[in-house]
C-alpha cells in the first residue's frame, strides 16, 4: 500500500494524533483503510463512526464524514445513519470498554438486526484513555487500576458475542496479524448485514506496564504465540482437551447471509 | 348548553371507544364541540375504567368534567368509584345486569349485558347497545349522527352487528 | 382526532421521514402510528432497544438531512439527556416529544403532569440552551410539533414538544391546514468552515454524503469542527455561540396569547392548565382577569410579563411543585408571584383558580 492512499484517507492537518508511542490502534486504522480502499469505497460516501475512548478516536483523523459520539452510543448513531441513507456505506469504530460495557446493549442490537456496517473493535483489554481500568475484557489475574489485585471477572468473549446475537460475518485477529486482520475488514466491508471484527490491540502504557510486557513489541509477540486458529480450537474442543491457559481463538467465526436491514433495496 | 357525560366500567368493555364515538358524533355530525378525556390505570383488562365526554355548542375551554350531568355506568365498581357521588339533577344509565346499586338520581335500567348475549350472541357490543340508549334517552345527538360515528369506529366486518346492537339501544332508550 | 395522534400528523406534515423511538405511556401512540405511517410516507420507523438508542439513531439520521423525531415520557426523556446534550454540542437538529406523566422516576404512567420543565431546559450536563414548545389544545399539538422542526432546523438545536398525557390522550375536534410552512435548514456554503457561523450564530449546515468531509464530535471543537479540548477561548466562544444562538433570539420566536393586558391579577399558565384559565375568563367575562398563555416557554419571553403594565399578581397554576414559577420571580419587578402547583395527575378545576382570584380582591 502506497502512501498516497494513507493521503487520500488521513487528514494531514490533524496530526498529530494522540495515540502512544507503541499503541496497536494505528495499525488497526491502516489495516481499515487499506480494505476500504479495495474496495474502492469513495471517500464521500464513507461514513465512520465511533463512541468515545482511544479507538474512538479513529474517525477525527480520516478524511470522510464522521461522527464521533457518546460512550458506547456509537451504535446506535450508526443505525441512525445507516437506516436514514442506506446509500452511505458506514464504519464503525469502537473499544472493548466501548462495545460490551456501557455499550453492550446496543452492541447485541445492533448485531441482532444485523444493520448493513462494519464494526472494528479494537480490544486492549483495559480502559485505555481513563488510565487503565479494568473492562470487561480485561483477562482473569491481570492488574489494572481497579484490579489493583488481580481481575476476578469473567471475560466476554466478543466474537462469539457477536455470533450469537446474529452478525452476519464475525472474525478476530490481532495487530500482529495484519494481512488477515485487513482480509477480515474486507470481507466484513462486503458483506451485507453487520460484520463484527475484532482486533486485539496491544495497550503498552495502560496495559502492557502492569502487565509484564516491557515493551510494546512483548505484547505483540505474546498476542503471536497465545493465538490459536479457531480450527485449531473447534478441534482441542471436540476431542475434549482444554485450550491453553491464556490463549485465545483468532479466524473467522461466522460468514451468513440472514436478512440484513438498512441495504437499499 | 354544556353537557358532562361521563362512562365508567371495567376495562376491555368499551367505554373509552364509547366515549370516543359520542365525541365523534358530536363534533363531526352533530355540529357541535366535543372533548373526550380517560383516566385508566395500568390494566389492560379489568379495573374500573372511566372516560369522560364533554359537549357543548361552543368551543370547550375547561376540558375535563366538573359537573357531570350524564353518566353511563356498567359494572359496580365503576359505579362506587365514578358514580355513586353523581349529583341529584343527573341523569344515569345503568346497566341493569353488572350495577347492583343504584344512584339518589334518575337512572334508568338498561339491560345491555343480557341483551347482548341473548338477543345478540356478542357480549363485546353491550357497550354499543348503552350508547344507542344513551342517545334515544337524552338526545345528546342525533341517531344519525352516532350511526355515522359507530360505523367510523368499529372494525370492519363488525358494522351490522354494531348496528343492531345500535338498534337495540335505540329501542331501550326510548322505553324509558 | 387524538393528541398524540395530532403529534404525528403534525410531524408528517412537517416533513418528519425519521423516528426512533421505544414505547412508554403515555406516548406510545406517537410511535404506533409512525410505524404505520411513516414507511407509507417514504419515511423511516426503527424501534430502538431503548430511548439512550432511539436518540442517537435520531441525531445518526438528522446528519444525513433527515427531519427525525422521537417520543417518550419521563423515565425514557431522563434517558436521552446524555444524547441531547450531544446534539446541542454537535448543534444536530431533532425534534423530542414528551408526552409528560408523573414523577419522579416510574411515578404514575398514566396520569397528568408537568414535572419535567426543567429538565427540558437544565437535563443535559453543562450549559445548554433548547427550544420547548407546549400545546394546550389538539390543534396546537399539530400545529407546534410541525413548528418545532422549523425551529430545530433554524437554530440547529434539539427542540421539545413538552406536552402531557392530558393533551396527549384528548381527543377532539382539529381542521388539518392545506399546507403547513417548511423551512428547511441552511446548508453549508462552499468556502465555509462547518461550524463557522453566520451572523444569526447559526452554522451552515454539514449533511453527510456530501462531501463537506466534516468531522462532528461532542468534545470541545474549532470551526473545522476538530477537537481542542485545553483551550479555555475555544470552549468559551463555542458554548457561548451555542447558548446565544438561540437565547439572543427569545423574544423573535416567543409564542403567546395575553388577554385583558391592562389586568391587575394575571394567571400565567402552559399547556392544559391554560384551559382552565381560559374557562375562568370565560365564566366571569365582567372581572378582568389577565392571561399569558405560553406557546414556547424556553428560550423564556421574559418581556412578555411587561405586557401586563398594571400587574399586581402573577398568579402560576402548574402540574408540579413549582417550576416555570421560579422563571417568571426572575423576571419580574416587585409584583407578587403566586405558585398554584398541582400534581397527582389531574388539572386544577375552574374553581380553585377562581378562588386565587377572589383572594387577591
């Protein structure tokens, strides 16, 4: 991918942008733009979207239209877009805090009605932008400013999330992963209906520092060595074998074609 | 001359849609104003339900009823919350099955519950049968006129049994 | 015809081709009857997963140029503060219906009140400044909620129709004008910036799919609309415009009937409770007796009360403990102010006003 693709979807004159040194968003934001311009989406007729935290910051750094909302509420302004002008084609960017916390109920909405969008999660696992409190993706045992000992909930498990209130194509890949993780978009960005994509994103200030990983690169090699194709997965779980301790499932979860809402009919 | 009429009943007899086919009959065939207001509480079926009509040849300010001087009540316990109080110079109909009391003022005893069933087969048009003697009792507007408004009202397939039941009113009412 | 009813009606008329919303009483009708005809009109009905929902999917849709609405009642307008307070940042026209009941929190559904006034004007954190329209007559339902989109379009604001379940569930008799007024939103010219201004504090207005490429955030933003959070000049020139676009303009768009002007004893009243005033007047046409019926009651008219040169009493019949009262002491200068408030969900009867009256002789 050339730079003036990275010219024609960034705004210059907002840089610069106020991710940290290290942050994994950047990637994710390029692996987006490079699957919108496959597929030669206009840059007029592109809308993102996102509520509130670092990943939703994305939007006010791209070229197109774009709404950056209320915390969680993405969703919902998106519906409102997307159902208002099915012409428009619609992204959405959000965060794990974002989408299944004060956003959760939106989030299964949204993907039960299977509205015709993109929507990129970025998942660091913590609250990022507020310092680095525990979301509820932050792992079992991991530290952050509200699990000063350890968090003690269960994760969500965003892709299957998705997958059970009906998207119609859900993937995860990390940041690690970009020639899939930007496969993943493109799919999801052709797709009729709601496409779920989750990235995991490494978070070295809020939470990689109390974490164990030194630097940010530590997190990405982690993400490498603790992601297991989703085959894989399927398989350790038919035969009855545990998944590795900390390890998570990436690929595609789900790809269907059930009746999608604000597509131009 | 202003005209207070108030229903009262249990809810899923009708006495709101009653009270919205007078408005309707009065404002819109009869040439004159009209203000239909409920109170009603969380049930969908049951309570005691209350709807309240207003008409009067000039435009209505004060929309609720202050003085009632009509009342068509059909069940008892819509009679103890709305009607019991009902001043002397009022008129009231009751529907002589469901109201075991009855009001210090006139009242007149219409059979529409057992009319309904018996005579009609439909226990859901006694409402309708209260209103056809409503109108041939006091003559708040004309036959015509709430003919017109049942027939805007009542869902299609329904008009000729909303009718006779109509009649039916009719011919009690003027009994009386 | 019912008022709820009127609602809608007035909003087709006005051009309303989106609503979002979640049902509650007593406004559930509003939403019914846009689902039935709204699709018909060529126009968009969505039933959110609740009103935090139905106001985003509002504002998601008035950014592409649609005229969108929503309705709901207390529980559900406490809500949607959070979005309304972003509509007012983003300057997002829409128009908000609250078919009021009683409260605080569930309180009584289904019956009467005026509780949520200020929350109208104060709800969203921050300063904000809104437009709310109140009717007290079916026919002023239809005729406000088709005003209340012009004014949502002109000043770019989030604007209420703060009726209530009295008006909201009457019925009576409504003449349907052949043609309501449309006067659409200004759009944004080329060589401006999207929330640079004109003079009347309004910016053009930025419809997405356009290619005006503008970014719309609720953090303090520039002109170009790009966030600039730290710089106390930014935030005081942007919430200052915000707040004076409309504020500077209250006395241009105020609505209002005042009969006998030269009255001693005066009844200010909104929605329902104008009724029973004018009931009052009506049974004791030899007294003058004053009357200030509001049609907009934010941005308050304030110069409306020095219509009433003689006043000696304003008196404040109210469904609530006393809330546009505290307003109209603001504004007054050495009158006496009498608060009637009323709640439990039925209006003051013609009688207790009168009784105000007789003590005041």
């Amino acid at each position: 991918m050339t730079t003036r693709v990275f010219e024609k979807w960034y705004r210059e004159d907002r840089l610069p942008h106020i991710f940290c040194t290290g942050c994994g968003n950047g990637t994710v934001m390029n692996c987006a733009i490079k699957a919108v311009e496959e597929m030669h989406w206009e840059i007029d007729d592109t809308i993102f979207v996102s509520g509130i935290g670092c990943s939703s910051r994305a939007p006010g750094y791209m070229s197109t239209d774009s709404l950056h909302t209320t915390h969680g509420r993405a969703l919902t302004f998106a519906t409102g877009v997307k159902m208002a002008n099915p012409d428009l084609n619609v992204v959405v960017f959000t965060g794990d805090g974002d989408a299944s916390a004060i956003g959760g109920n939106h989030f299964i909405h949204a993907c039960r009605r299977n509205i015709d969008m993109t929507v990129i999660c970025m998942n660091n696992m913590i609250y990022g932008m507020t310092g680095g409190q525990g979301s509820p993706c932050t792992p079992v045992g991991k530290i952050s400013t509200t699990t000063p000992y350890g968090a003690t909930e269960p994760v969500f498990d965003l892709a299957e999330l998705a997958v059970a209130a009906g998207a119609n194509h859900v993937a995860r890949w990390t940041s690690y992963h970009t020639k899939e993780l930007t496969r993943a978009i493109e799919t999801g960005l052709a797709t009729e209906g709601l496409s779920f994509i989750e990235a995991m994103v490494q978070c070295p200030t809020a939470y990689g520092r109390r974490n164990k990983f030194r630097k940010a690169t530590d997190q990405v090699e982690w993400m490498r060595t603790h992601a297991i194709l989703l085959q894989k997965v399927r398989r350790l779980e038919e035969e009855g074998k545990p998944i590795p301790e900390e390890h998570f499932a990436v690929g595609e979860f789900v790809h269907r074609q059930r009746p999608a809402m604000g597509v131009r009919r | 001359m202003r005209h207070e009429v108030i229903f009262s009943g249990f809810g899923g007899q009708g006495v709101i849609l009653s009270a919205v086919i007078l408005g309707r009959a009065a404002a819109l065939y009869g040439n004159k104003y009209a203000v239909q207001t409920q109170v009603y509480g969380p049930e969908a079926r049951g309570g005691a339900s209350m709807s309240a009509v207003v008409i009067d040849d000039e435009p209505i300010l004060y929309p609720k009823v202050a003085s009632p001087d009509i009342y068509v009540i059909m069940s008892q316990q819509g009679f103890e919350k709305y009607g019991a109080a009902a001043p002397k110079d009022a008129l009231m109909l009751v529907d002589s099955e469901l109201v075991h009391s009855r009001p210090q003022c006139a009242c007149t005893e219409i059979p529409a519950t057992t009319e309904a069933k018996e005579t009609l087969g439909r226990v859901i048009v006694a409402n309708i049968i209260m209103l056809g003697a409503l109108v041939t009792a006091t003559g708040l507007v004309s036959e015509d006129a709430i003919k017109r408004a049942v027939l805007d009202s009542v869902p299609k397939g329904t008009e000729d049994l909303n009718l006779k039941a109509l009649h039916l009113g009719f011919e009690l009412g003027r009994n009386t | 015809m019912q008022g709820n009813r009127a609602c809608c009606e007035g909003a087709l008329a006005a051009g309303c081709d989106f609503f979002g919303g979640y049902p509650i009483t007593p406004s559930t009708e509003i939403a019914e009857m846009m689902a039935l005809k709204l699709p018909k009109a060529g126009g968009t009905f969505i039933q959110m997963e609740d009103e935090i929902a139905s106001m985003g999917a509002i504002i998601g849709a008035s950014w592409t140029g649609a005229r969108s609405m929503t309705a709901t009642s207390g529980p559900g307008f406490s809500l949607m503060m959070e979005n309304i307070g972003y509509a007012v940042m983003t300057e997002t026209p829409c128009v908000v219906v609250n078919i009021q009941r009683g409260g605080p929190s569930t309180g009584q559904p289904t019956m009467s009140a005026q509780g949520d006034m200020m929350q109208c004007r104060f709800g969203p954190h921050g300063d904000v400044a809104t437009i709310a329209v109140v009717p007290s007559t079916v026919q002023e339902m239809y005729e406000l909620t088709a005003k209340a989109f012009n004014l949502a379009d002109r000043f770019r604001v989030p604007t209420f129709v703060m009726s209530d379940e009295t008006i909201g569930h009457m019925r009576e008799k409504i003449v349907i004008p052949e043609k309501v007024d449309i006067v659409p939103r200004k759009p944004l010219l080329k060589g401006k910036l999207p929330f640079e201004a004109d003079e009347d504090g309004v910016p053009g207005f930025a419809e997405f799919g356009r290619g005006h490429r503008v970014h719309v955030t609720g953090l303090t933003h520039d002109e170009r609309g790009y966030p600039d959070t730290t710089d106390p000049e930014v935030h005081e020139k942007l919430v200052k415009r915000l707040y004076n676009k409309v504020e500077s303009k209250r006395h241009e768009i105020a609505d209002y009937d005042a009969v006998n002007t030269d009255a001693e004893t005066v009844f200010i009243t909104y929605g329902p409770c104008s009724r029973t005033v004018r009931q009052v007047l009506h049974d004791h046409p030899d007294e003058c007796i004053g009357h200030l019926n509001l049609r907009i009651v934010w941005p308050f008219p304030e110069e409306t009360l020095k219509i009433f040169a003689n006043a000696k009493t304003f008196i404040v019949p109210e469904l609530n403990l006393g809330q546009m009262v505290r307003e109209i002491a603001r504004h007054t200068t050495g009158e006496e102010v009498l608060s009637m408030p009323k709640i439990g969900g039925h209006i003051h009867t013609p009688a207790e006003l009168y009784a105000a009256v007789e003590a005041r002789k």
